[in-house]
C-alpha cells in the first residue's frame, strides 16, 4: 500500500517533525508500505532553514514541494488530487492543521480516499485567531475517518468534544533508542537545562523564575536555557531582571547532542504539552526529568520514579524540586535508570510502525 503524507514545510525540524521523519522512516524500512510526501511552503519574502525538506528527501519513498500564498490556497487542493491519482496513493495522512484542511477537501472527506491525521496538539492561548484556527481544525477533523493522537490527554480531549471512540487511536511516538546511553561529560557543565523554543506556551520565564530560586540557595550551580524563538528578546530581558546573566547561558540554537552531554536534570515547564521531544531525548540520555504536570508529560515522566512533576505556574514548587535532585545524586541517577528503561519499554519504533500499519489496513480492508 502506499500512503501520500501531506505536511507543511517548518524550515528547522522540532519535535513533530522529528516525530513524522521516523514515522516515515519506520514505515519505509518495514516492506508493507511505500511513503510519498507532498510538501507545502508559504511564500514569504526570505527563505528559511531547510532541513526538512532534506531530511525528508532522504527518508520518504518520494517527495515533491509546492509553494502556496497564503492559509487557504484551491491550488494546494488541486495538487493533493493531482499527486494521489498520479501516485495511486491509498491513503491520505496530514499533519497540522492546514494540511488537514486541505487534504480533507482534496480527498472530499474520505469520499475519494481515506483521511488520516496526526494530531500534534494545540496550545489553547486566548488570542482570537489561534482559537478560529483550532476550532476549524475540529471541524475538519470530524470528518476524517482516523485522527491519532499520541497522549491520554488528547484522547480524553478529543473524546469530550464529541470524537467517536472508533475513530481515535492513541499510538505514542516511537524513539529510536540508541544501544547505549549517549555519553556525557564527567563534570556537566549545567547542573540544569532547558533545549526548546521560546515561544509562550513554553512558559520559559517560570524556568528563570525557579532559577532564582535556586541560585539563591546554590549559587555555583550554572544554567542553561538553549533555543530561539520570538520570545527571545523578552527571555534576555527577563533574565537580567533576574540578575542572572552570569549563572544561565543562552546560546541560541544549540545541536541536541551537545546539549545533553553537558547537563544533568532536563527541565519541561509548559503550558500545554504533548510528547516532547526533548523529553524523549533526556530519557534516552538518562537524565532526570523536572516537569510541569499537563498535557501529555504525565505519560512520559513518572513522579517519583523518572522524574518529578509539578504544577504549571508555580516557580518555587519548580525550584525545590530541582534543588532536591541537585543534592541527592543518586536519586538523580536512579530516576535517570529508570526513565530510559521506561523509554526503551513504552515507545519503540517497531510498536509505532506497527499500529499505523494496522490502522491504514483497517481503512483499506474494513
């Protein structure tokens, strides 16, 4: 069987698409499937990063990219149609809500073929359009004959506004687990790290808030908050009102592999989650894990045992509780231990590759 995946081009890869770069992948190397993707791009005045657009050029069984001028473009319509018949595609799979939208009018809503979307989450923020785009995203996904969700929160989510259960397939994201744990230096460099966007959902200033905190009672403990985005300029500012500068690095763009050498808890203090990536990463590189307990982190770190959860919005819960693994290293190591085993037992690729291969079958054999 083959299956068109219909994605919009992000520039950098972050953790949906990492996400949908080893679903292809896995999908790829089992021999029941062959993948082809058609990749959209916004028209904007620069040109982006495109690491994936290569990256996906290197795994799907295909690839071809079209440019579109704005959110609702008849032309991406008529290049979904045009790609599936051409490619004798068997199942439509979107990821995102534009390419959901435009690939459940292409397909007619599972008239012409099959519709399959990979809900990636949503970040719940009051803005005005933000709260059109996710309830256009609902309407939309109503009409798709499967909408996989990758956490219990969005299964339960989905469920309370009206999703048949037949219709929702929670299947977590599959990590491919290095054979051994990645190696990091004898002497971190950061007792505490941050790898991710600055953007609000991410909540990033409760992470500067706790490290006040901490400093206060540590102060030749160092910090790191790695990333970009366009909260930078206020996390800049935010940290010199903290006094901070000398204790938290922001180095902007950071590879991930560095990154995880060098630190010893990885912290998550969102708003709203899914499966982050970076957690998955902080597990692989046995790390304990500090979260906040919302969205999908509660399926990823298990209090007490991986890591510890806290509630959103509360520095000081955030700070004593880096405080308590920062003096307690063997609790740092066990919870480290057990994270990764956790990671090795409940996301394997192989599980993930295996149940969207059972799903499609279903859609095509009913």
């Amino acid at each position: 069987m083959k299956i068109c995946f219909i994605l919009q081009d992000t520039g950098r890869i972050y953790g949906a698409q990492r996400a949908t770069l080893d679903l292809i992948e896995g999908l790829q190397q089992s021999g029941r499937c062959e993948t082809h993707v058609l990749l959209f791009q916004e028209i904007r005045s620069a040109p982006g990063p495109d690491q994936y657009r290569k990256a996906l050029g290197e795994l799907a069984g295909g690839l071809e990219t079209v440019s579109v001028a704005g959110a609702y473009s008849r032309p991406l319509i008529a290049a979904i149609r045009e790609v599936m018949g051409r490619q004798q595609a068997d199942v439509v799979h979107s990821v995102g809500y534009k390419a959901d939208l435009h690939a459940g009018k292409a397909a007619g809503f599972g008239k012409r073929w099959p519709l399959v979307s990979t809900v990636h989450g949503w970040f719940f923020l009051p803005d005005f359009r933000e709260r059109l785009y996710y309830r256009i995203n609902l309407w939309t996904l109503k009409r798709f004959q499967r909408v996989i969700v990758l956490s219990h929160y969005y299964e339960q989510h989905l469920g309370e506004r009206g999703f048949p259960e037949s219709r929702l397939r929670r299947i977590p994201s599959g990590f491919r687990v290095q054979e051994k744990t990645p190696s990091r230096s004898s002497e971190a460099r950061y007792q505490v790290g941050v790898l991710s966007r600055f953007t609000g959902e991410k909540n990033l200033s409760q992470y500067l808030d706790a490290l006040k905190i901490v400093h206060e009672a540590r102060p030749q403990d160092r910090f790191i908050l790695a990333g970009e985005g366009p909260e930078q300029d206020f996390l800049e500012r935010f940290r010199r009102g903290c006094s901070l500068d000398q204790v938290v690095d922001m180095p902007g763009y950071v590879d991930r592999h560095e990154f995880f050498q060098h630190v010893q808890i990885y912290v998550n203090c969102s708003r709203i989650e899914n499966l982050p990536y970076t957690v998955l990463e902080a597990m692989e590189s046995s790390l304990p894990v500090v979260a906040t307990k919302v969205g999908g982190l509660p399926d990823l770190v298990a209090h007490g045992q991986t890591g510890i959860l806290v509630e959103p919005g509360d520095p000081n819960a955030l700070a004593q509780a880096l405080i308590h693994l920062l003096e307690a290293r063997s609790t740092r190591m066990d919870y480290g231990r057990a994270g990764r085993e956790k990671l090795e037992r409940e996301f394997s690729p192989e599980r993930a590759v295996a149940s969207h291969l059972k799903l499609y079958e279903e859609l095509l054999c009913p």
